[in-house]
C-alpha cells in the first residue's frame, strides 16, 4: 500500500508521509569551469529516477558529487517517514565497470570478502558467511555464481554481482552508473527487471545514468535530462515529448512504446 502512495505522488513537492532523498542546489566546478549547478532532484522511496543527458551534460558527476567524491556545493537530503534515520542517506553504488586482472582466480565468493572484512574468510565461520553472501547474490539471480572466477564472467554477470555488493547493507539510496554499458540485449532486460524488482521489494530510491532510452521509457517512474543543469524532468512520457529533448538530442520521438529514431549526425552515448 504504501508503494502505491508514493507511486502515485503528484508532484516532485508532494512528500507528506513519505520517505524521501532530496538533492538540492547541487553545483560542480573545477577551477572556473561550472561543471553542474542548480541541480535540484527529488525521489520517493520505491522509485526509480533515470538521469539521460548528452556526453559532458555532468550526469557521472552528479553521482560522483552524491558519494562525496568530488566537491560540490549543495545538500544532500533524506527523510526516513518511519522515523527510523534521517539525515544523509545510506548510498549504495554500482560503477560502470570493474577493472581487474582477467586471469586472476578470486572467486564471487572472494570478492564479497574483500570488500565485506579484513579477516581472511577462512578464519571466519564458512557456513554462516556463505549462507550471508548467498542470501545477497540471490537477490538479483545470481547465487549460482558463487564459486565462479571473475574472469569468467559475462558482462550481464560482473554487474549483477556488483549489484549484489552494493546492497549488503540494503541502502536508502542506490546509485547505478551505466551500469549495463556493453552488455548484451538478454543482459540489459534481464538487469532492467532485476532493478524494478529490487526498488518493488526494498522501497529503494534509485537513481539510474542511462542511454538504453527505450528501456528507460519502460522502466523509469522518472526520467530527468541533465546538461550542466536539470534541463526538465517527469515522467518518461513527459521528459521525451518535451521540446528541449528533441532540441538536445535531434531526436524524432514517436508515441512511448514505439521506434525511437536517432538523427543521422549524433552517435553519442545519451
């Protein structure tokens, strides 16, 4: 019940009785070239928000600003409806990939315990550690995979691993960051219905950087066009059939659903 409340708030201000991260005056520069500003986002817990934007718009930034890892003027704000904690939410993040040595034998399993604890695992009890990193792989369909060597994985595969890492603890916020570039059309369905079940089950607030539009149209409670600032913002419906879209991308939009045809002179990532 309380999904369907939040769902169907009717405005970005509407946020009585609901939990919610808010970004407000987000700026970014670096020396005196402004990288982002006025950037102002508000997500409802069990929503999923796509930024889209053209290359250099700042959406890798924003996310970069969120973790803290860039300065940035701004606030970064949560509010727990349960009265549980409020404050700077609990942030979950998934990069876009992971860099490591292709050869290398680390397991799933491994790889869990690195990033988990200081204690090697065998020290540790096996059974009630296997049991915790299971648990957590199975939340996005990939128990099976707790033996395998990271090099052996596909694409589809590493991600939903990371996925995996990035809610042990399950996060207020979870930041996803192209997280399915290169990955293969089986990969991005399969990836796309994972996360819609995880802000379902969790009522996680997701902000999702993307340029797979016509799954972000499918997908997204919210879709918001970033260049340098918040261009606009809505729902799918509403951020593609606006004019500045268009304007950005050189885009023809058909009615949602439909073929989305791409201008010949623009083969950027969106």
């Amino acid at each position: 019940m309380i999904n369907e409340i939040r769902h169907n708030c009717k405005s970005d201000n509407d946020c009585t009785g609901l939990c919610c991260t808010k970004i407000e005056n987000f700026g970014v520069s670096i020396g005196k070239t402004k990288i982002l500003e006025k950037v102002n986002v508000h997500i409802h817990c069990g929503e999923l928000t796509a930024i889209i934007g053209p290359n250099g718009a700042g959406k890798s930034t924003l996310l970069k600003a969120i973790l803290g890892e860039v300065n940035h003027t701004g606030e970064l704000k949560y509010i727990d409806a349960k009265g549980i904690r409020s404050g700077y939410p609990l942030v979950g993040y998934v990069p876009q990939h992971l860099d490591f040595d292709l050869g290398t034998p680390t397991s799933v399993f491994d790889i869990f315990m690195a990033c988990r604890t200081n204690i090697p695992s065998w020290i540790m009890k096996p059974r009630s550690v296997r049991e915790r990193v299971t648990a957590n792989l199975t939340k996005v369909k990939a128990e099976h995979l707790i033996d395998r060597r990271l090099g052996t994985l596909s694409g589809g595969e590493l991600q939903r691993v990371l996925l995996a890492l990035a809610l042990d603890p399950i996060p207020d916020l979870l930041l996803l960051d192209e997280p399915v570039a290169g990955i293969d059309h089986n990969g991005l369905e399969l990836f796309y219905n994972t996360v819609s079940e995880l802000r379902k089950n969790y009522d996680l607030s997701i902000i999702l950087v993307s340029h797979d539009l016509d799954l972000v149209a499918r997908y997204a409670d919210r879709v918001v066009l970033i260049n340098g600032t918040v261009v606009c913002s809505g729902s799918a419906q509403e951020v593609f059939n606006d004019e500045r879209t268009s304007n950005i991308f050189g885009m023809s939009w058909f009615k949602l659903g439909r073929e989305i045809k791409l201008s010949e002179n623009y083969r950027g990532d969106l």
